[in-house]
C-alpha cells in the first residue's frame, strides 16, 4: 500500500467519512496517478486543472461524476498534501438540470392500488410513506417499528448514519398486515422466492432488482 493511499484512507477516516465515500475518493486519487503516470504528490496545479479538462472534455464525464472527482481530488490536495490552490477557490463541477417528476398523492395511491403483488405494494407504500431509500426499506427489521412512539428506526443510512422518522398509522396497518404473509422473525421485507412459501426462512431480504422493477412499472403506469 502506497504512502499516498495510507494517508488519503487514515484522513478520510479521521474525518468521518461513510465507507462508500472513502472508496470514491481514493478512486478518484488512483484515477489520477494513473493519468498522471506518477504519484499525486508530484502533480502539479497545472497539470490538475489538465486533468479536470481532459475528463470533461475528452472522456465527456457526466457533471455527476466530475463532482466525486472533484471533491475527492480536493480533499486529498487540500487536506492531506495542504495545498493551498487556487483552482480550487473557483472549481465548480455543473450539476445537470433537470425538472423532477412529481406526483400527486391521489396519483400515487391510485398507482400503488394497482400493483399486483402484495409484498411489492407494502415495500413500495413504506418507501413513499416514509421517504425512504430502496436499500433503507429493504433492510428494515421487525424490531425497527415503534409502534408506541409511532417511528421507525433506520438503520445506517446516508453518511451510515441512524434516524427515525414518523411511523404513519395507514402504514403501519399495512405492515402488519404484510408481516402476517410470511411471519419471519426479523426481516421486514424478506425474499420470498418463486414460490412465495419460502419468505420464512429467508437469509436476505428482497432483491434490488425486484423492487427497482417493480418502482419503475408503478412509474410507468405499467403496473405490475
């Protein structure tokens, strides 16, 4: 493990970053040295502003991408090497803008009545009532309803980071009654296999992929 590396990863710890955040940043370190052809402690301010151009500009980077590369290359030159450049003072990567898609409530519960599947439904209900990611839904356990206080805990979400947010009565009907299907003794939302008689003994809950689909055709209108 190279110096640069030992150093970015301990920084990077020491500052709190979420494991996933670490892997950015150090690939965004590695990307360039391998540009670059030598270690980043050698690359010059001029050769980073290069740098930043060539990926925009010739390998056409999405402003998503060129914002991990950004930050991470910044954090690095800044935090561990105490670089004190200017590019950084007027480097922006450009976010794209887009309008989001927005439904109404009617529209939504219109769109979740029609989905066929009860697990999918019940996943999908909890991820809008709650505002939750796909892989914070998922992973829920039995345990992290409060029915009580009426919350749900999360577990390690955006930044691996605990919350709870408001348990809605509407929905907690809905996971009771969802429970009730496969009676698993702590995932909330476990594989149910192609039988749909295996959910008990589940080891993983629902795959990703079985509930993007299943968003993407309640979206769509094409509805499962």
């Amino acid at each position: 493990m190279t110096d640069w590396y030992e150093r970015s990863f301990k920084a990077l710890q020491l500052a709190g970053y979420a494991e996933k955040s670490q892997q950015c940043y150090l690939r965004a370190i590695r990307l360039l040295v391998e540009h670059a052809g030598k270690t980043p402690d050698l690359v010059t301010e001029e050769e980073l502003q290069d740098y930043f151009l060539h990926r925009r500009n010739v390998n056409r980077w999405a402003p998503g991408t060129m914002r991990i590369c950004y930050s991470g290359l910044k954090f690095f030159f800044t935090r561990v090497l105490r670089r004190e450049w200017g590019t950084f003072e007027y480097l922006r990567a450009q976010r794209e803008k887009k309008l989001p898609s927005v439904l109404s409530q009617e529209e939504v519960r219109r769109r979740l009545a029609q989905v066929r599947t009860s697990h999918n439904r019940a996943f999908l209900s909890t991820v809008y009532a709650c505002g939750l990611r796909l892989q914070e839904a998922l992973h829920l356990e039995t345990t992290d309803s409060d029915s009580e206080r009426m919350m749900i805990h999360v577990h390690r979400g955006k930044g691996d980071k605990d919350r709870l947010v408001p348990l809605p009565a509407g929905l907690l009907n809905i996971l009771r009654n969802h429970w009730r299907t496969h009676r698993h003794p702590a995932l909330l939302f476990p594989a149910v296999g192609r039988g749909r008689n295996t959910a008990k003994n589940a080891t993983a809950p629902m795959a990703i992929a079985t509930v993007q689909g299943a968003l993407g055709d309640a979206l769509m209108g094409d509805l499962r």
